[in-house]
C-alpha cells in the first residue's frame, strides 16, 4: 500500500517543480522583455528629441525672415518658429526655454535659417532688431475695477471711455474671445456678473507700435497677458479643485486685501480654511464691488445688500473677480500658506493681524478700526 500512495507523491512533487521552472521561465523573460522595451522607449526618446532640438533641414537650408512681435512669451514664439518652419515642435521649444532657464528674447526682425540648431536660434533671438520704437506705452496697476482699466486706456488713447465700455460690454465680441482664450469659459457669461471680463485684464505696462491701436487690439493683448501667466502655472490649475473663474476670484480678493507679497500667500492660506471648512469669506471689497463703489469702511448697513458679491450674505467663491489680479496674487491663490488663522484684519497702512478665533478677531477689529476713519479724513483733507 505504501509503495501505490509514494508513486502519486513523486508525481505530483515533479509536477510542482516543473511548473515553478515554468514560472521562472515566464518571470525571466518577461523581465527581460521589460528591459528591451525599456531600452527601445529610453533610445526613440532620445534620438526624438535630439532630432527635435536639431536643425529642421541641415541639407537643403532655406533662409527664412521672421518677425517677433514685442511682449511675445517664449510659447507665442515657439509657435511663430513652428508655424515658420524653423522648428518642428513649438511646445518643446517651450519647455527647452524654461529648461535652459533662458529669457531676455528681443522683439525684431530675424533671418533665421532652417539649418540652425534650437540652441542656434535661441542665441538668435537674444539679439535681434527692434522694428521701431514704441507710438503707444501706458501701465495697467494691479487689482484695478474694469471701468478703471477703460479709463486709463480713454486717458492714453484717442477712444473714449464710452467707446472702451461698449466693447468690453459687447456680448457678441466677449462671446468671440472665448473662442481664442482657453481661459475663458461660459462662466463669463452669467448675468449676475458685473462685467464678463473682470479679473481677467491682467496689470501690466503695454507697449503698442501703433499710435492709436484698436480697442479691440489693446484689449486682446491683455487678455493674451493673463493667458500667458495662467499657462504658466498650468500644472497647479489643473490640480486646483476651483475653475480659473473661481481662481482668480480668490487672486482678485488677495489683490485688494493684501499690500505685501507675503500676506497675498497668508490671505489665500485663511480663504481656503474658511472655504473647507463653508465659513463665509466675510471679505469688505467684494461688498464695496457689489455697491459699485470703492469705499474705504464697511458699514453694517452696506452688509445688507443682496448680491452673488456680498461674501457676507452667500458662502463660497463669489460669482466672480472683483478686480483685475497680478501675477503674484494668482500664484497665491494656487498656493495657499498653510496656516492655523481664520480670521485677518487688514490696518490702514497696509499690515495685516492674523486670528483663530472670532473673539480674537472682534478685539482686533474694535482696537484698529478708527485708523481707517482718521486715515480717510487724512486723505480727504489732503486732496483738498
């Protein structure tokens, strides 16, 4: 009986090592596939990008005359190359720029040729002819209300405010521009809004060869100046859980609250909080915003007024930007300090307390408010 049931056992013992030498067998191999194909995705990569960052046609070169325009960012350049021929890819033109740490590209007019390395034509582009000098300069200052921005742009130019407004109001133009600008979505064309462009003309200086540039034109470059600061920060929109719209509504409270570039970080850290944790953002510009007037004090009776603005009626993100942010403020709304505080009080003259907790902030509010009074009756008396 014994030797019948040891037969089985032998079987089934070889049976076993047998399929662990297959098991091996797959193991190794599969292994070694994954090298191979390793090496194969490491080589195509590699010999892809060196073509890439290569000159487009080194035996048959073609001269090609190309003009960059003033304020062009280093993507806009990448796909005047492209689009010119002179490199076969625009965005890793891009990426190259910002790998190399390049900058300091010039506005002009260029022969460049299509037997020039990317690095050929980077060095190109640091010394190019300017086409002319500037007809048209003026300076848009941050966390500016829209109908402040058609007023500079009325001062500088021969168009006038009312001309400014109705284009910026126009709802068959702004609807165009969503077209253009990936920014721009059919948030902007809710009614609640005070206007569908605000937050969205980025403060810059702005350089114009024309003498008296179109209002559309002057309006598109600042748009294409936001575009441009919002590509940039690409990665940390698209892992914010807000839209653009709701972040530089954040960006547009952080401009005209704070005053210093470390509070901008602190103040998104304190509106994130009290948005985790549906605090109201208890926030005085967004209701100066909702009465269409700029106002140094809030008044508990301006806390009344119903509107998508007043942060102290409605909780979460307003309906929209209620001024035009700089670079800094939208950074900060992407990256929010992290911080205990959930209250801020802002003191005339620009210094900022930060609270935890409502008792904390009421003394801070009581003990600072009157700088606000007598700081305004300065001004006034000063203006006179």
């Amino acid at each position: 009986m014994s030797d019948s049931n040891e037969k089985p056992r032998n079987e089934l013992y070889e049976e076993r090592v047998s399929q662990a030498r297959i098991v091996r067998k797959i193991v190794f191999f599969s292994l070694i596939g994954l090298v191979v194909l390793g090496i194969i995705i490491f080589i195509s990569a590699y010999f892809y990008f060196k073509n890439t960052l290569g000159p487009v046609n080194a035996s048959n070169p073609e001269e090609i005359q190309v003009t960059i325009p003033i304020g062009s960012t280093a993507n806009q350049i990448g796909t005047i190359l492209e689009s010119e021929g002179l490199v076969r890819n625009g965005t890793i033109f891009r990426y190259y720029v910002r790998y190399k740490n390049e900058s300091g590209f010039q506005a002009g007019e260029y022969n460049l040729a299509t037997d020039m390395t990317m690095d050929d034509l980077i060095d190109a582009l640091k010394e190019g002819r300017v086409l002319q000098e500037p007809e048209l300069v003026f300076t848009v200052p941050e966390g500016r209300w829209l109908i402040d921005v058609a007023k500079i742009i009325a001062e500088e130019t021969d168009h006038s405010e009312e001309e400014v407004m109705d284009v910026l109001t126009d709802k068959d133009y702004i609807e165009s521009l969503i077209n253009q600008y990936p920014m721009l979505t059919d948030e902007i064309l809710n009614d609640e809004l005070h206007y569908a462009l605000e937050g969205y003309i980025f403060p810059a200086r702005y350089d114009f060869i024309e003498k008296q540039p179109t209002i559309e034109t002057i309006i598109e470059e600042m748009l294409k100046s936001t575009q441009s600061v919002l590509d940039e920060f690409a990665s940390e929109v698209e892992q914010s859980e807000y839209t653009v719209h709701e972040i530089l509504t954040l960006a547009s409270i952080i401009e005209r609250e704070a005053q210093k570039s470390e509070d901008r970080y602190k103040i998104s850290g304190v509106l994130h909080n009290r948005l985790e944790l549906e605090m109201k953002l208890q926030v005085d510009p967004t209701v100066s915003y909702a009465h269409w007037e700029h106002s140094y004090m809030t008044t508990y009776e301006m806390l009344k007024i119903d509107s998508p603005y007043n942060t102290y009626m409605y909780a979460g993100i307003p309906v929209g930007p209620i001024a035009n942010p700089g670079k800094d403020s939208i950074k900060a709304a992407l990256n929010p300090e992290e911080t205990s505080a959930l209250f801020f009080y802002a003191r005339y003259g620009g210094d900022v307390i930060y609270t935890e907790t409502l008792e904390e902030h009421s003394k801070v509010h009581q003990q600072y408010r009157d700088e606000w009074v007598e700081g305004q009756a300065a001004e006034e008396k000063q203006g006179d």
